[in-house]
C-alpha cells in the first residue's frame, strides 16, 4: 500500500511524532531539554543522522543481506555520527560540549535504527528522505517544547544562542523560578504533561 | 557458502567506506577543533593566569619536541621581557586525565600559576577544582626543584576535602610540568631569545 509523499512526511509532525506518539527515543529527550536551545541542537543533529543513513540504507537495501542487516545499519549509523561528532566540534563546540555523552549516544537511539529496520529497508530513496526528515524535524520541535516548557517554568527566561527572547519575571512581576522542572524529575513531568495535552487534543 | 560470501562482502566493503570516511573527516576537521579548543577552552585558562601580560600569550606560542610528544608553550611577556611560559600536562583523575595549564616564571624558577582545563570529575566535588580559585592559587609560587603533593603525601596543597583523588592528579600534573620544564629548559631558553 503506497501511501503519498507527503503523508511520509508529516506524520513525524503529528500523528508519529517520536517522543509522543511513539514513546521512542526518551534518553535525550528527558536528558538535554533543560534549555530550547539543548533541545533543538540535539533534534537537528538527530534529523541529520536520521536523513543520511535512511537515504543510504534505502540506496542499498537491495545489497545488504538480511541476515547481517542489523549489523550494516549500525555502521552506516555510526558513521554519520561520528560525522556530526566532529562537525560540531569544529563548528559549534560550546553546544557539543553542553551535550556532551548525549551526540555520540544517537548511535543507540531507537528512533534512528527503527526509521532504518522499519522504513528505509523497505522503501525507495525519495520517500525514505520525506521519511527522515519528517520523523527528524518532529524529533526536533518535541524537543523544542519540551525544552521551552522547561526553561520558562524552571528558569523565567527563554534563550536561544544567547538572546533572550522572553522573560516571565519581566511579564509576572514577582515569579519565582520553579527549579523543580530544570531537574531530572521535572523532565518525566513535563513530559507526562505534554502527552497528556496531546492526547486530549487528539481524541475523537 | 554464496550467502556467506555475499555478507563479508558487504560488511567489509561497507566498513572500510566508512573507515575512509571518517578518516577524511577527521583530517578535515582537525585544525579547525583544534583551534576551537585554544579559543574556547585553552585560551581563556592561559589569559586568566596570565592577567596583565603585555602581549597575547595564545598569539606568541612555540612547539617543541618531548621524547615522542610535542608540547605547545604559550610565552606570556610583562612589561615587554618574556617571563612566563605556560604549557598544559595531564594528571590521571577520578573520572579520567585532569588537563591542567601550567605557567613556569623562567625569571624565578618557580610556578606562575596553574588552571584546570578539560576534566571529567564529578560535580561539586573534584571538579571545583576548576571552580575554586582558593585551590588552583595555592600552586603559584611553589618551586619547580621537589615534587608538588598534597599536605597528606607531605607536599603543601591543601586537597579538596571529598577529592583527594582529583587534587592528587592535580599535584602529579604540576610535578610533571617541572619535570617537562627540566628537560627541555636549554630549549625553551634558546626559544624565548629568538622571539621578537
């Protein structure tokens, strides 16, 4: 069943968005959204890696054998991090240094080796592109948002590369930072928070 | 037998691909991170201990040969004369190598100062010894002729209490500088005359 171009890509938007629809991909998503801008590095870099190995995988899914299949997409995965590693290093090493373990641990993440096993293995390059980069951009924005929920109750401010684009204490004279949400437990809650809303706009 | 052929193939081909790959990678990188390293982390430890130098000590730098490694020394000049030279060595800590910028006052045989630069320790323990200015100031003025140790091993440091691991790896990282320093001073000399 051929399902269109643009259905590929905007189900990673809405209806397969990874960290909310899926349950996939949690590590980064609890560990790096303590500010937007945490949150959007590592979405980008993520939908990256998710765009590159999934037009390659599907450039060569005829070649590779099923059986060392899990093995191939390791190492084409692995590479393109590895790529991204070093970019970020060279281009963007204060945020790499904030992030930290988080890039080189997208090798394991879920998201990128299930769009491999369960997309790009069985679809050709264009859709598995539209494919990845829905999924990817999606990963991005529920970063985002996790991250700006976070920053603004758990900081007061918004930053995005240094700029504050928003402050709550400027707004609400007299609002005390909610420190709890910049911390590991606030990651779960606001995450539960999240899909809660989603799910209640969702339901028919 | 055809399968299997067929699987090392791939596997191999595909590996050495990306073997190659990263490897141009990497090369292409590298004087670019690099240079982001002395910009953003080794830059702003040496300027911090070098406070009041009359040049750019990240500017005016020298490599020489160690044995098999090459070590980079940073000159810091006061009032024009070149008294300082500062190189970074590494000491084995809690969570992995403790980078520590050393500056020698080559005036005075003895350490000009010294900052943490790359390290792993744990928060709030081994690692305020990047964040407490009180430990990384106990080093200036120590003399470059007996190792430098903590109270407890019978050198003068006072350790960081909860991280007598960290603040050892510290003292072995300044005893290797005066042991580096040791070696290569004749060198070091001849360099400090030939600059402008």
């Amino acid at each position: 069943m051929a399902k269109s171009l643009a259905h590929e890509f905007f189900k990673g938007f809405w209806e397969e968005v990874p960290p909310f629809r899926l349950v996939l991909g949690l590590c980064p998503v609890l560990g790096v959204t303590t500010k937007i801008q945490f949150g959007i590095g590592m979405g980008l870099a993520t939908t990256f890696v998710l765009v590159c190995s999934n037009i390659l995988i599907s450039m060569l899914r005829n070649l590779i054998p099923s059986k060392v299949r899990i093995a191939c997409f390791i190492i084409i995965v692995a590479t393109f991090v590895t790529v991204v590693e070093l970019m970020m290093q060279a281009f963007t090493y204060g945020l790499f240094k904030q992030l930290g373990v988080f890039i080189p641990l997208i090798v394991v993440n879920c998201i990128v080796l299930g769009r491999a096993e369960a997309f790009a293995s069985k679809n050709n390059v264009i859709m598995s592109t539209a494919d990845g980069l829905g999924i990817g951009m999606g990963y991005t924005l529920a970063l985002a948002a996790l991250g700006s929920v976070r920053e603004l109750l758990g900081a007061g401010t918004l930053t995005v590369w240094g700029d504050p684009i928003l402050n709550l204490s400027s707004i609400f004279p007299g609002f005390q930072p909610f420190k709890f949400m910049i911390q590991a437990p606030g990651a779960f809650v606001g995450l539960g928070l999240l899909l809660c809303v989603m799910n209640m706009v969702g339901k028919k | 037998m055809r399968e299997m052929i067929k699987m090392i193939l791939v596997l191999t081909i595909l590996s050495t691909v990306s073997g190659g790959l990263l490897a141009y990678v990497k090369v292409g990188t590298k004087d670019r991170i690099d240079n982001q390293v002395l910009q953003l982390v080794k830059g702003p430890a040496i300027r911090s201990i070098l406070a009041g130098a009359s040049n750019d000590p990240v500017a005016d730098r020298f490599t020489l040969p160690d044995g098999e490694n090459e070590i980079e020394f940073f000159v810091g000049k006061f009032d024009g004369q070149p008294k300082t030279v500062v190189f970074e060595t590494f000491g084995k800590g809690y969570g992995g190598d403790v980078g520590l910028m050393v500056a020698v006052d080559v005036t005075q045989n003895q350490i000009y100062g010294v900052e943490v630069t790359t390290h792993s320790e744990t928060a709030g323990l081994g690692a305020r010894a990047k964040e407490d200015p009180a430990f990384a100031a106990q080093f200036k003025g120590q003399p470059l002729t007996k190792p430098i140790q903590v109270s407890g091993d019978g050198g003068s440091i006072n350790a960081l209490s909860g991280a007598t691991i960290t603040s050892r790896a510290v003292c072995d990282a300044a005893t290797e500088a005066t042991q580096v320093y040791d070696r290569l001073k004749p060198q070091i000399e001849d360099k400090l005359k030939s600059l402008p």
